[in-house]
C-alpha cells in the first residue's frame, strides 16, 4: 500500500510505518499525487481538504496588516539595536575627549540611518509595502 492521507487529521500515513489502526477516514493517494502535494507545500502554500477530503493545496490566509505592522516593528527596533553600539561608542569616545572611530560624517550617516528606522511606519506603503534603509556595511566594519 501506497501512502494514504486521513483528512480528519490532515495528516499522510505510510501504512507500513503506522504502530497504530489505521483511521477509518483514510484515502489512499498514488505516488505522483502524494509527490505533487508535498512539492507544492514547499512552496508556501498550506494542506486543506476538498469537499470530497481529498488532500489539496491553498494559498495561506493573508496576514493582517495588524500583525504585518508589529512585526515591521519588531524588525525596526531589532535594526536600531544592531548599529545603538556605533552611537554609543562615537558618544563615549567624544566624552572621554580622544579619537573617534567614526568620522563626524559616518556618524551622521550612522544618526540618519536610525531616524529612517524610526520613520518606517510612516511610509506611505507601510505595513505591506516597506522600503528598509540600508546602511552601509563599512561602518558596521570599523570595529567591535
């Protein structure tokens, strides 16, 4: 026996690996069935059933912009404790009074980045459609 799929539980059973009963719901499924359904799970779509139970793909619901913008957030806030260190760095160096690592350019450019952070929810696309500033990887390079 092939593998079969129980749409009570949505679930693919290998007969010949299953300790238990087998539930009474079962379908069997051929090998290029149970192939196409996994290969289009790999692609982000999520198992469903028809109304006959048979095994298909769907595309996942479509999250809400709610949850789209506290997890811009979340990114946004995780972006500015990435570079805080070259702001606090530059800020001790200066009340020490010796040598900055950042040029005064640097960290203006470091200073801009973190406000184009801060400003992400107000673009005009946001939560579904967010231009990321970027800054450049030099600066994260002048030292740990």
């Amino acid at each position: 026996m092939s593998i079969v799929f129980c749409p009570s539980a949505r679930l693919f059973i290998d007969p010949d690996l299953w300790p238990h009963d087998l539930p009474d719901d079962i379908i069997s499924l051929s090998d290029q069935d149970h192939a196409r359904i996994l290969d289009e799970l790999s692609t982000g779509r999520i198992l469903s059933t028809d109304e006959d139970g048979q095994p298909i793909t769907v595309e996942p619901p479509r999250a809400s912009d709610e949850v789209l913008a506290n997890q811009a957030r979340r990114r946004r806030d995780a972006e500015i404790a990435q570079v805080r260190w070259l702001i606090e760095r530059h800020r001790d160096e200066q009340a020490l009074q010796i040598a900055t690592t950042l040029t005064p350019e640097d960290y203006r450019l470091v200073q801009e980045h973190v406000q184009a952070l801060r400003d992400v929810p107000e673009q005009d696309g946001f939560p579904r459609a967010i231009d990321w500033p970027v800054l450049a990887t030099a600066l994260l390079a002048t030292g740990a």
